[in-house]
C-alpha cells in the first residue's frame, strides 16, 4: 500500500491578489475563473444570502486619521476597498493596518473640508470615528466612493449587518469594556480586581451568578499557565482596556505601532484568544461561517455514533496523540479537555481530508484551546495550516522541509562560523529546529515564553519564527562550537529553555540589568539584530530553495511506494520505477477529482446508486475488507487519470502527430479515448472497486508484457470475455475486432486493416460451422447418446473437432437455420476457436507475438517542469510571463496557420506498431474451411508470410520505431521524480525520526504551573517590562527601550503641512 501525492509539484507562486488579501489576513482569495477581463474581481454572498453580485475592487491612495484629537499621528498609506472588506495600509507596510468588515460600518459621511480636500468620516460598530482624506484626483475619488457606497447596500440586502450584534457578544473584549465602564459609575466597593485582571463584582448573598457569553478555553476553569501575578496581568489588562476603547475591538481593531508594542510585552491570558483570531483573521472566518464548526462536529457523530469511532487513519492517528498532548496541563488531565482536543482534531480532519492529520498539530490544538473556544480554535487551526504555515502539517511535511532549509541557509549567512561548525563535525541543525518551527516553540520552551512567541508570530508573521530561531542560536554560539554530536546539541538547547526565566546578567552591579531576564534578552536579540529578515526575504529563500526540496521529497517517496508493493512479478524493481513516474506525470495532468474523498468503498456515487462512471477512490480514503478490518490507505486513481498513465507507456494509446508547418517541427500528443482503455481498465481492476492503485498497474502490465504468443492471445481474448465464461459473443467478436482497428488506425497502408478483416470472416465463418457442428452432435445426443455424448461434443468443439464437419446430413436443415440465427449475447467463440483464426493469419500472428506486448513500453519518463521563479529583474519578470503554456499553444496555432497559408502545413500521424513502411494492397479473403489455393511464388520471389528472413517487393519487415520525445527540444532526462511521501514510509525520513522523538515526550518546566488567580498584584518591586508602558521612568527596562525605538523607526509619510490639514479634519463637519 502507498499513498501518492502531487501537491508538492502542484505548488504555484502566490499572485499578487493573492499575497494582498494575505497580507490583508483575508479569509477569501478571488480565484483565477472569478476575474474578468479587466482584472476586477467578483464579489458575492455565501450560500444563504442573496444571489451573487460583482463588485470590483480597488485601491486609492488617503491618509488616515483618528477622529479624536491627539490620539494618534495622521498615516499617508493606501486605503483598499475589497469587497465585503474594507482596509488600509501605512506606506511603510507596518506601522499603521486595519481590516473591516463593510457590515461593521454603521455611517459613511463627506465633510466639508477646505477646497481641494477631498475627506471621508466613516463611523464603525464601536462607534469609532475614522476620517480617511483622499489623496487622488476627483474622478479616481469619486469612482471609490461610488464603489463603497454599493458595497455598503449590498451588505445591508445580504443582512450581514445583522448578524454583528450576535457575533460581537461573543468576543471577551466587549465583556473587558463594559466592565470597565460600569466601574466608573457603579459602587467601586462593589467591584474587586482579580489577580489576572479581571473585573469581578462582589455578589451578594441570595444572587444567581450567570455564565460569561463570550468564547473561552480550557484555563477559564483549569487555570491558564503561569503565576497571574508575575506575569502582572491585571496591568496588561489595562493596557489593553484603554488601547481597545480609542482603537476599536475584535472586527473594528486598528493595529498602530502602539498595538505591535503591547503584543512583544505579551498579552493578557483571557484575552490571548481573540486577540490570537484578530491578528490571524480567523476572526474573519468565524464571522463569515456561523454555525459551520457545529455542523462538521453533528456529521461526525452521525456518520460515527460517537466520536471514538474511526473512518479513516486520521481518527486513529488523533486517537494516540491525544493523551501525548500537553499532558502536564491540568485541562487534559481530565475527560474534557480530552474531549474538546478530540473534537476540533476530528472536525479538521473531516474537512480538510487532503491534509488529515498530522503529528505536532495536536500541539498546536492543545495550546490553541487553553484560550480559546473549540469554534475558534478550529478556524485559527485552518488559517495556520493553510495560509501561515502552508505545507508544515501536509502529508508530507514539505513546508516544514522548506523552511529548514531556509533557516540553514540564514545561518550560514548571519552566523558562518556555527554554521561551518556543524558541518565538521555532522551536526544536523534540523534536529533540534524542526520541532521549534513544527511546534512553534510550544514544545521546546516553557509555555508561558513559548506563547509570548506566539503572540509575536500571529503579529508579525512567520518571519518571526526564524528571528527568534538566530538570536537562540547566537546567543549560545561560544557553548555551540564546543559541542560535537547531535546530543550534545540538544542537551545544551534543553539547559537554555529551562533558563529562560533566570537573570541574563546575574552579576551586574545594577538591579535594573540583573532583572532582565534570559527570554527578554532573547527577544532583544531577536527583533533588534536580525530586523533585517523579512517577510521579503522568507519568500525569496522559499523560492530559491523549493524545487531542490521538492525533488528530495519526490525521490523518497518513489523509492518508499516502489518498496511497499506486495509483488512485483516479471515487471522487477526497475521497471515499477517507470510505472511509478508514468502514475505520477498522470496524477499532474489529471488528478482525481475531489469528490472522490467521499466515494464508498467501490466507487459509488455518493448517494449509493453507482450509476455514472465509477472513478475510484481518493487518497485517504480507507478500504472495508470483509473480514471487517480496514485496509491501509492508498492512492487510487480513475477512468481519467488512467487514460493519461496508459497515453505514457503505451504506443496505441495516444495520438502523436508530428507537425511541418515551415517554421517548426514539433510533435502534439494527445490521449485517445476508446472502448479498449476503459476495458483495459476494468479488467486490471480485480478487486472490482472501480479504481486502480498502484500495485494493480504493476500486476496488470505484468499480466501482459512478458507473455508469449499463446497467452498474449488468451489475454486478448480474455480481456474481450465480459461475463469470464470462456466464450464470446458475436457482440464481443465485433467489439475485439473494433479493439483490433482502433490498436492499427495510424499504420501505413492497408496491411492490418486487411487482416482485421480477414479476422472478422474467418471468425464468423468458422464459428457458424462449429455451431452446426454441434447442432448435429447434439441431435444424435438427443437420439441416446446421453450425458457422455454430449461431454464429448463440448470436447470436440474444444479441439476443433467441427472443423471436419464439411456435409449436411439428411433433416438437419432446420438445425442450420436454427444456428445461423442464434442471438449476439449467446455463447458463439471460445478460446481454442479463437486461436485458430488468429494463427491463420500472418500479419495477426506476428502482432500477438512481439508486437502487442512490445507496445507497452516502460522508459523513463521526462521530468516533469516544476515551478520556476525569474531570475530576477525586467527580463526575467517578461520572460516568464510570455513563456506560459496558453503562449505556446497560441504561438503553435498562429505558426499552423502561417504555414497552411505558404502551403507547407503537413501533418504526419505516427503508427503505434511501426512494423511495416510500405503501402500493401489487401489479399483476397481465404477461407478457414475452404482455402482458395494459393499462386505459387516466383523464382527468386518471396511469400507474404512475416517472417525475417523473407521479404517482398510490396512488404518490408522492420523493427519497431523507437519513440518519439514529446518536443524536439526536450531530449528524454532522468527519470521523473516522485509524488508526496507515502504516510508509512514518511516515519523513516531521520528529521522525521526527531521530530516523533521530541513529541513523545515535553521536557515539563516548573514556571508554567498555574498561579493562584485571587491576591493582590500590588508588588511594586517586581521588575517588568510593562512598567515601560505605563509611563514609569525608573522601572524602563532594555526591551522597551527597544520597543521605543522601533516606534520611532515608524515614520507616518506627511509632512508638518499634511498633518495640519489632518488635524483640521477631525473637526470638519459633515455636508
């Protein structure tokens, strides 16, 4: 069993729509058949609202201003109006962004500014007041307005708008505000301060407490890690409070340089969660898809009865995982949290079958539920599989491949001397790197710095992820290059995550250096001397490094599926190589369709008819034996892919056409389609599922290429017998010889075509006599022969025995007409009969003898192109988008019809078999019973008989042509690499080994065990670098100094005069 994937080659360049609504945390990116000509982008509602309505989108350049005075500088950016959002963007891509939904705008006004300003009030659902001035010319501003004008009534027609009052209440910080309100006109003695930070009224005696409405997780009940106190919590919170209240909240939120500063300090526990969502924009996802996650659990326990039931190897997978999944937290102690963790890993898996499961994101989910919610860790967990972190928890892992490499050659860049190292002495940095970016440093660090990290990540990006990876590694470099193993390694990376919360400087002389701590430091390093890596930067690695990854992938996994077949039969190892790379370039051209994921066991539809054309199984699917255990996963492939694998390796299987037109000369292959490929199909399917793996292709060519001239007419012939009852119809003797025409349409001359229809008279005309024959021994059995006369007649039928039967008896006329009629589904030809007229025929012969299995031929396959990236500069960026397949082919049917035009189009169809090259008029048909007596060949001359060492002055005898290549400029190269990694030989990759190494079991860190959340956080003397935050000037520590100077890095774009027209805005009154 192997599974086989394309996904690491199906791997295309994001577009730029496409890294716009990334950057943007966008949930829906336009698809390429959803723009029109112009490039304007479709827009429209989900499945329950109105029909679907086109919007374009567009961008214009504004400056941005907070409609209260002195809250924050003026921004000149671009503002981008993407349907059904709206967003912005400083000019430096970083210090000031939003994403609204249009629904949360509540009033848009113009205002009457000075002449020449052209401004904007937009009021949003928390009431905040946004001015946005536009900086374009009047026609490109008022196209914009118009635009969102539109947009707004179209949200408002779906009821979207409706829908924000529900949603909202759902988000802590709404609690967060309202509590905070109400403490400044309520009793102040009737409101207590938790130890994390929340606001807590006194109840009195006899008074119902009520649940919280909003989302949470596990450590609202179990205790979130850390001590509240230490981690100053309530401080944060106020933070918080009083950012949230001026900047908006949850779908409102405006990220300014104050926002990325309060995330590198760390978020507060309850509201980690939705900030986690906000930042990520599955926030976005949540809001869009109500009631989605709930439907996918409810189809679960349908299909399962309970959620332990296993319908496929993901469930089993998740189902050994999740005790090994944070087990020191006290949450999956307990049956809930084990519950919870099992339902988001299910629901994933259910809707997402091409990705499943895969190890490390049990991590992921775990630390994901202590702050969230299962509904909003299940769409945080489709963000960061799909957009963050694409290709890390795929079957094959390959993103995490990438990235490794990526990081190894940041680290030979920015530290050459560890990175020269490792490589004297064989050190791998990927096993002990693999599992911080797997984990995103969950498992590797304690918790309570590991989501500080996190925290970072989901604000800034994955670049953050190998900012913090360098500064580890240079902050240990002098102990690095002393170490000689990989153990030695990760026992020195262990002794520095235990250390995190210890002093970095403990024998400084000042306190205010000795409390900074080891993970302070670390983030310093981080952020301060490897600033220079970007988001730029990753992508330009990726793409520099991708296709050497891909193949390594490709490579292993070739040899993994070759290694797991159960047989290889004649074919041999080497030749299950070809038929992997003809399965694989197939599985490119033509994948199985997606629905495929949910078909049955043998290929029905999905509502169980199993009418319409049976195209197998999907990867993933699990196969019911009938002893009732499952079989492994394996990928099997349909009708349509199997048409293009058998185009590969077989001759008659295709049409290839070489082209003159004057100015080139190519070859265009095509796939044939025809009644024998989709026999051909059927017949190697044994296990009648409607779908062939991989082990089926081997054993049904081993089944046809090595056989001689007797069993490759017994295949033929077996391949034609429907009902497998050693006879053919007269239908299937049609049908066989249609089979034999469509194998001989492109051979020269009439040669075959004349021994088809020789074939078809020779049959017809001998069975009709065996069926007299056999009418008559069946009278003279009827007259008291018995049993045993008309077993001997079954015999003598068997050998030909009516073969001799050249007269009619007296009364046996009406027997005759009684057989010549029979009907076109009754048994008519068996085997032996078969053969006979096949041997009577020269030409028939010679094809069943070399030619038939000599047309299946296993040759290495052309690589496949992977994805390639210019090189760089103008050239390049043309290049690459002239150099397309939709240009060649444009340029192939221009060049075509150039050379009709001169009259130098010529259009040479090449023969399948290749045997004969010379034109030869049909022979008179001869009869099998009686022979026409043959002309005695000249002196000197030769016979027609297909023999070497004759030859006729009409007929030559040649070798089969070698194949063709598929282009003229595209000579055969190695041999095509591999698909994706099969899920059994993936666990025998080394980083893989590692990685279930280092996941079996988390070093536990005393730090994170939970606080007690009542007490007071009044400890003036605990040192933290919130304090610079809150305006305090002696307890500033080195991270926020940094901070500050990264904020002061943040220039807004205006100029003293444009900020004056800003200010003046915020108190302009509407028109």
């Amino acid at each position: 069993m192997s599974t086989i994937s394309t996904q690491v080659r199906n791997f295309k360049e994001p577009t730029k729509d496409q890294l716009l609504y990334a950057f943007f945390s966008i949930p829906d990116v336009p698809s390429s058949s959803s723009s029109s000509q112009e490039g304007h982008t479709k827009y429209g509602s989900n499945e329950k609202s109105s029909p679907l309505v086109d919007f374009d989108k567009m961008e214009i350049s504004a400056v941005l201003t907070l409609g209260e005075q002195g809250v924050e500088d003026a921004y000149a950016g671009k503002l981008h109006l993407i349907p059904p959002y709206l967003s912005f963007t400083s000019l430096d891509r970083k210090s000031v962004r939003f994403t609204m939904p249009l629904s949360t705008v509540r009033r848009v006004e113009r205002l009457n500014a000075r002449a020449g300003v052209y401004a904007l009030s937009l009021i949003t659902w928390h009431s905040s007041k946004i001015i946005v001035q536009l900086t374009s010319l009047r026609p490109t501003a008022d196209a914009f307005c118009v635009l969102l004008r539109d947009a707004l009534k179209a949200e408002l027609q779906r009821g979207q708008m409706k829908a924000v009052k529900g949603f909202v209440r759902t988000c802590y910080s709404e609690h967060l505000l309202s509590s905070s309100s109400s403490v400044t006109t309520a009793d102040t003695s009737l409101v207590t301060e938790r130890g994390d930070g929340d606001l807590v009224s006194e109840i009195k005696e006899g008074q119902e407490t009520s649940e919280p409405d909003y989302h949470g997780g596990l450590g609202l009940k179990f205790k979130f890690p850390g001590d509240p106190r230490k981690l100053r919590e309530a401080s944060k919170i106020k933070l918080w409070t009083t950012y949230l209240t001026t900047h908006g909240r949850n779908l409102t939120l405006l990220r300014y340089p104050q926002c990325t500063r309060l995330v590198q300090v760390g978020l507060p526990n309850r509201l980690r969660g939705e900030m986690w969502e906000t930042l990520s924009g599955s926030l976005y996802l949540r809001y869009n898809n109500p009631g989605v996650y709930d439907d996918v659990v409810r189809q679960i326990q349908e299909k399962n009865g309970s959620f332990h039931g296993k319908t496929n190897t993901s469930f089993e997978d998740i189902e050994k995982d999740l005790h090994r999944s944070l087990p020191e937290y006290a949450g999956y102690q307990s049956e809930e949290g084990i519950s919870a963790l099992r339902r988001v890993l299910q629901a994933y898996s259910f809707r997402n079958p091409d990705v499943g499961y895969c190890q490390a994101m049990n991590i992921l989910a775990a630390a994901i539920l202590i702050y969230m919610s299962e509904e909003q860790a299940f769409w945080l967990l489709n963000v960061l599989c799909d957009r963050l972190l694409p290709g890390y928890y795929s079957p094959t892992m390959h993103g995490t491949l990438l990235d490794q490499r990526v990081f190894e050659s940041l680290v030979a860049r920015y530290l050459p001397d560890i990175h020269d190292h490792f490589q004297s002495v064989d050190v791998q940095l990927s096993v002990a790197s693999l599992p911080w970016f797997l984990s995103l440093y969950i498992n590797s660090m304690p918790m309570i710095f590991a989501f500080r990290i996190v925290d970072c990540f989901f604000c800034m990006g994955p670049k953050v992820l190998f900012q913090v990876g360098l500064a580890i590694l240079k902050i240990n470099a002098e102990k690095l290059l002393l170490v000689q193993d990989d153990g030695g390694f990760l026992s020195l990376m262990r002794e520095y995550f235990s250390g995190l919360g210890d002093s970095a400087h403990p024998t400084s002389p000042s306190p205010r250096t000795r409390a900074i701590t080891c993970f302070q430091h670390l983030l310093l390093i981080s952020f301060r001397e490897f600033s220079s890596i970007t988001s730029e930067v990753i992508l330009a690695e990726r793409r520099k490094h991708r296709n050497d990854v891909v193949n390594m992938i490709e490579s292993f996994a070739k040899r993994s599926a070759v290694r797991n077949l159960r047989t290889f039969g004649r074919v041999g190892k080497e030749r299950a190589g070809f038929v992997y790379d003809a399965l694989y370039k197939a599985m490119c051209e033509e994948p199985p369709p997606p629905e495929l994921a949910n078909a049955s066991s043998y290929g029905l539809s999905k509502d169980g008819s199993g009418t319409g054309e049976m195209t197998g199984l999907a990867t993933g699917t699990l196969v019911q034996m009938a002893d009732g255990q499952q079989e492994k996963v394996e990928t099997r492939i349909g009708l349509k892919t199997f048409r293009v694998f058998l185009s590969e390796i077989v001759t008659w299987a295709r049409d290839e056409k070489v082209i003159f037109n004057g100015f080139q000369q190519r070859i265009d292959r095509q796939v044939a389609e025809h009644e024998l490929i989709d026999r051909l199909f059927y017949f190697w399917d044994t296990s009648c599922r409607g779908s062939l793996s991989f082990q089926d292709l081997v054993s049904g060519l081993d089944g046809v290429m090595f056989n001689d001239l007797m069993e490759s007419i017994e295949w033929f012939f077996n391949l034609h017998d429907k009902d497998k009852d050693g006879y053919l119809t007269k239908d299937e003797v049609l049908t066989l010889s249609e089979s034999l025409l469509f194998i001989f349409r492109h051979e020269i001359g009439d040669t075959y075509l004349g021994a088809v229809s020789r074939f078809m008279s020779n049959a017809f005309e001998y069975g009709d006599a065996l069926l007299d024959a056999g009418h008559e021994r069946g009278a003279r059995d009827d007259h008291g022969f018995g049993e045993g006369g008309r077993q001997q007649r079954e015999d003598g039928a068997d050998l030909g025995w009516g073969a001799q039967s050249g007269t009619e008896e007296p009364g046996m006329g009406t027997e005759r007409k009684r057989a010549t009629e029979i009907g076109n589904n009754q048994p008519y030809l068996n085997l032996a009969t078969f053969r006979m007229v096949v041997l009577a025929d020269e030409v028939l012969e010679s094809f069943f003898e070399t030619d038939l299995a000599a047309s299946f031929r296993l040759e290495p396959i052309i690589d496949l192109e992977l994805p390639t990236h210019a090189s760089g500069g103008l050239l390049g960026d043309l290049w690459s988008n002239i150099a397309t397949t939709d240009n060649k082919r444009i340029f192939n049917k221009l060049s075509d019809e150039l050379g009709k035009t001169i009259g130098k189009h010529q259009v040479v169809c090449r023969p399948a078999i290749g045997r004969y090259t010379r034109a030869e008029e049909p022979r008179a048909r001869e009869s099998l019973l009686s022979p026409v007596p043959s002309k005695s060949p000249p002196s000197g001359g030769s016979s027609t008989l297909l023999a070497p060492s004759i030859s006729s002055s009409t007929l030559t005898i040649e070798p089969p042509l070698p194949p063709l290549p598929h282009d003229d400029q595209s000579p055969p190269q190695s041999t095509l690499p591999s698909a994706a990694l099969s899920s059994a030989g993936l666990a025998t990759m080394p980083h893989l080994q590692a990685v279930n190494v280092a996941f079996l079991e988390r070093t536990p860190f005393a730090i994170d065990d939970a606080g007690d959340d009542d007490g007071d956080d009044d400890d003036d003397d605990d040192d933290s670098e919130l304090d610079n935050v809150h305006g305090g000037d002696e307890d500033d520590d080195q991270v926020m100094d940094e901070v500050d100077a990264f904020l002061e890095a943040n220039d807004s774009g205006l100029s003293e005069a444009d900020k004056q027209v800003a200010r003046d805005l915020v108190n302009a009154k509407p028109m």
